[in-house]
C-alpha cells in the first residue's frame, strides 16, 4: 500500500503527515529525512494499529498540483 504524504517546510526543518493515518507525523532538518523518518512512522502507526486489533485504513487521499488561472488584464 502507498499513502499519500504532505510535507510542509518549517523554520527549522520540514514536517510531514499522513491524510489517512491521523497521528503519524514526523519531523526533521532536511526533506530525504523527514521523508525517511515518516515512512518509519508509517510501519510503527500501522504495527501499533494491529497489535490493538484496530483495521488499517485504506489509502484514500491523492495529492495534485494545481496552478492558479491567469486572469486576462
């Protein structure tokens, strides 16, 4: 399964959470880390998620990229 990931820039470093995984989050100085250390925290979020019996959530979220529309003039 893939999950869709945001990662924010912060004044330290960058964030990053999951849509479909509410709780998981990390944190870190560079962009390969906090990507790194989210995907850590999707295998621990999930493993937590089985040892209680609970489901694991489907990934439901997507992300695009959208531009604004240039306004004529």
């Amino acid at each position: 399964m893939k999950y869709a990931v945001v990662v924010e820039k912060s004044k330290t470093g960058f964030a990053a959470y999951v849509p479909d995984l509410p709780g998981c989050v990390a944190t870190a100085r560079t962009r390969p880390l906090v990507l790194a250390r989210i995907r850590d925290a999707i295998e621990f979020h999930i493993e937590g998620l089985k040892e209680d019996g609970q489901p694991i959530p489907k990934p439901t979220s997507h992300v695009d990229y959208v531009a604004p529309r240039k306004r004529a003039g």
